[in-house]
C-alpha cells in the first residue's frame, strides 16, 4: 500500500522532468505554489465572503489578464472558428450559445428525459448564471454548444470558458502547478460541466429521436465527433485543454478508452507487472482524451438482509450493522433528538413558499458554513435561490430544516438554526449545502441532519440512492455510504504535459478502483445479519 502511495508522485516528478525543452525551458522541481494561483483564490474569498468583482483587483497581471481574455472571447462569441465536422452517417456542425438564455428552455429540456440529473435542467444553468453566480466576472464563460445533424438541432454541449479551477470538484490544481513552473499555461481552459455541481450525468446531450434511430456505434462515433471539435476549439483558439466532467462511464469509454477493472487474480499477483506496461506503454500514446477515475460515496436503498429489496424502516438499516456500530448510531441520535431537543423537518417543493422568510434563512445557514471554514467558498448568492424557487425547479427542492422542539409543531422560519439545502429527483436524493448557524452548533447534529434525518427521508419515500457530494469518505463509508467510480475525461494540448499527467493518471486509477472492490467488500452493511435484539 504505501508502494502505491508513492509510486503516483514519482510519477509525475519524473515525468515532469522530462518535459521537452522545445516547450519547456525550465526544469521542474517541487516549489511552493505559484504567487499567481494563490492571487485567484484570494480574489474569489474576502472574509469568507463571495465578491465578483475583487476578481479585477487582483495584482498578479497574469490573473487578470486572463479573466479579461474570457470576458473578450464571450464577447466574440468564437464564430470564427466554427466548422463542420463529419461522423461515420451525419453530417455535423456546432453553434456556440454566450448564454443558456440563447437557447430555449423547451429545446435544451427536450434532450433530457426523466432519470436525467436535475442539474442538467436550463432552469437549474439558467438561475446560476443570471445570479452571476457562473458568469465572465466570477471566470465561467458559458459557450454552451448547439449539435446541429443534418441541418437540425439535435443536442446541446454545456461548456464553459474557465480562467480557474475552482468549484469543478476534479481537482487540477497540480496539473496547473506543474504547467506553469514549466512556462505552461494553463487558463484559460474548456471545462464541459456543470458550475459548483459534483453530480454525475450526461454531458452531451441528443434528443431522443436521434437516440432512437443511432446505433450503439453511430452514437459512439457521434460523441467522438463532438469531443474532436472540443480539440479544434482549444487549438484554434490557444486554450490549454478540454476538461469533461462527471459524465457517464460510457460517455468516457466512447470519447477516451474503457475502463478496466483488475481481477482479484491480477491485483494479487502482478499489479506492479501491470503498472509498470501501462506506464511504458502509454509513453507511445498522443492524442487522445486521458480518463481519470475519481471517488465518492454514496447511500443506496437496498437492504442485505432482505435480499436486497428496499429498506421499510430506519430500524432495518441499523440492522445491517454490527451491534457496537448499532449502539453508537442510536447514541448519536439520542444526544440530538432528546438530550438537545432537536427535531429534523423535511420541507419539500412548493411547500418551501408557504413559510414566509424560509429561503433567506437557509441561505444564511449555507452563508455560515462558508465564514467559518478557512476553505470556505461561497459560489451561490440569495439571488440565485430565490430565482430557484420562482422556477419550476422548485419542485425538486427539499430544505431539511433544524429547530428546537419547544418552538411548537408549526414551522417558522426564524426557529431554523442549522440544515441542509437538497435536491431531490428521480428517486435520488442529493445531499447539498449543510450549515449551522454560529452559537447553535450541538454534537452529532451533522450527522443527524446530513446523514441519518436523509436516510430516513429516503427510506420513507422509497428513493434509492443518495449521493451526498464530494468529500469525506472515511467517516461517510463508516455510515453505510459505500464507494462509487467517478468519471471524467481531459484533453490537454501540450503534448509534454499530457505525458505527463497521463502516467498519473494510470497510478491513481489503479489505486482508486482497487480502493473501490476493497471497500465494497468489506462494507459494513453489505453483509447479510441477524437482526438486533428488541
């Protein structure tokens, strides 16, 4: 374990050192991160505050610079460099959108279905980027792109010029460390995603007709179309790469290579054998997209000591723990539910708007998080919530709220201390947002409201599965949450960087899948157990 712990960053020590000096003039050694990084984040955090404009304040004239290039290419649109592109059957050309209000929302909805993600939906980009929560001042400039087939618009790209790698999720900042200790530059850069959202989904999007009358083939063929353009746009135009994040694993097979996940056989015999031909071998390899396998955990409804049928009740997911582990949840709820006297309520859809004041307080209780963390990032505003609930995406709001018993049966929003602001869609519940307001933290109350409160939201309504975001995997698997592959693809231009990062990516994929069988494994509800004692 710790050869796999190391071998990754002697990776890309060595092969950084490596970079030609045609395109690199320095050598690359372990620094401290560069001034120009650290000015980005500080321009986008004040206090624990989100200001747009201190963007334009920054010193490092790199930063602004960049931040002025995406301003000038929004403004230009890239008409320029728009060319048509041939698959296999169809004839295809691409429309760049500075706007998702370009695009109609019937239009851009009519390529979803109803298992898409909600984060997906052009009410959901729609409110992020007219709070100017995603927008040319705060780095994001949408270029989101039309699929035009055979002279008809048949899909949409959701695309955005970056000059920083925050609110991504897969984090590269190393790769930027890297770029420009060696005179690479990194930003601007194309991530195709959406803003703040580490959530999984389709990030081409065809209308249904077209996915009817493709083959599988035809489709795949589509998808590398639409990655090749990708390439076009970042040369024609000198950005550093293409970024595709949290798309489906067979969105990342069609556009970069499968991924294959090694048998028991292999990791115990000849993982470092293999290791070390996937290296060589991938010295030889050029352009194409490198697929990068993350991890995060999720919660799924399917009870081990039924057969895997969904859980009926709270009490048959503790079941499923060990007696020690038992005793220890139900503690934990104790200390909240009775000895604080706390209650959890689960506000849903339009019900939010019938409790007058309700929205600005949890955006209050999102703001604390924020001002008491040092990593804390605010990228929504109030206006952005607010411009959520007077959509129809309200419907897929869930607010679980906190407050004290003695406050009454009816709810007010003046009572709420602490909570979470959720998403709920398709049978998925997306944990997002937790904050608790200063002076009213109590033991275990994150837990509560996070974890088990949600949980027991789920089991009630019979959702199956729910994906609490990014972070924490020691104390989230701890709890039942059992790990889950996460995809993306990155195309990066310089050629000597990508070799780069490419022998990197082979270590920390190998670690992450074997990481993944190891702990669903071992999970500590994914064993089938004798009921506790009543």
């Amino acid at each position: 374990r710790k050869m796999r712990t190391v071998l990754p960053l002697y990776a890309v020590i060595w092969s950084i050192s490596t970079l030609d000096q045609a395109e690199s003039k320095k050598s690359a050694y372990i620094k401290s991160p560069p001034r120009r990084q650290t000015s980005i984040q500080s321009s986008f955090v004040r206090e624990g505050r989100f200001f747009p404009t201190d963007l334009f304040k920054s010193q490092d004239k790199r930063s602004k610079r960049e931040i002025q290039r995406c301003n000038q290419w929004s403004r230009l649109g890239l008409a320029s460099i728009l060319s048509p592109a041939d698959s296999a059957t169809h004839n295809v050309t691409f429309r760049l959108n500075p706007s998702i209000s370009e695009i109609p929302e019937d239009s851009w909805d009519a390529c979803l279905d109803e298992h898409s993600s909600p984060f997906l939906q052009h009410a959901w980009i729609r409110c992020l980027e007219e709070s100017s929560c995603a927008s040319p001042e705060t780095g994001w400039v949408p270029q989101h792109i039309s699929i035009v087939i055979d002279g008809k618009v048949k899909g949409f790209v959701p695309l955005y010029l970056k000059a920083h790698s925050m609110g991504e999720f897969i984090f590269d900042n190393a790769w930027a460390d890297a770029a420009y200790q060696n005179d690479i530059n990194y930003y601007p850069k194309l991530l195709v995603g959406i803003p703040f959202t580490p959530a999984t989904g389709r990030r081409i999007l065809f209308h249904p007709e077209l996915l009817e009358s493709c083959s599988r083939q035809e489709l795949a063929d589509l998808r590398r179309t639409v990655g090749e353009f990708l390439k076009q746009l970042a040369f024609s135009n000198k950005i550093s790469s293409v970024h595709i994040n949290f798309l489906t694993d067979e969105e990342a097979s069609d556009i970069s290579s499968v991924l294959e996940e090694p048998s028991e056989h292999e990791q115990s015999g000849s993982s470092i054998k293999n290791s070390l031909r996937a290296f060589l071998s991938n010295l030889s390899k050029k352009d194409r997209y490198l697929r990068r396998t993350s991890l995060q955990y999720h919660w799924t409804n399917s009870n081990a000591n039924n057969g895997g049928k969904p859980y009926t009740t709270f009490q048959d997911y503790l079941d499923c723990f060990k007696s020690k582990r038992r005793i220890t949840i139900r503690r934990e709820r104790k200390r909240v539910q009775q000895d604080e006297g706390i209650r959890v309520d689960a506000v849903m859809g339009e019900q939010i708007l019938k409790h007058k004041g309700l929205v600005k307080r949890m955006f209050e209780i999102y703001l604390s998080t924020v001002e008491k963390m040092f990593f804390g990032r605010q990228y929504l505003t109030l206006e952005f919530f607010e411009l959520l609930c007077e959509s129809s995406f309200i419907k897929n709001l869930c607010f679980m709220c906190a407050r004290l018993n003695s406050t009454g049966k009816d709810l007010k929003a003046k009572d709420v201390f602490a909570g979470t602001i959720n998403i709920v869609k398709d049978g998925v519940f997306y944990g997002r947002y937790w904050g608790c307001l200063a002076g009213k933290e109590a033991k275990n109350l994150h837990f509560e409201v996070c974890y088990w409160k949600a949980i027991e939201y789920c089991i009630q309504n019979g959702l199956k599965r729910m994906e609490p975001g990014a972070g924490g995997g020691d104390y989230k698997w701890a709890r039942g949450f059992d790990p889950e592959l996460i995809h993306s693809v990155h195309y990066i231009c310089n050629k000597s960087l990508q070799r780069a990062v490419s022998q990197f990516l082979d270590f920390e994929t190998e670690s992450n899948v074997e990481l993944t069988q190891y702990l669903r494994k071992k999970s500590v509800i994914g064993k089938k157990r004798a009921p506790a004692a009543t």
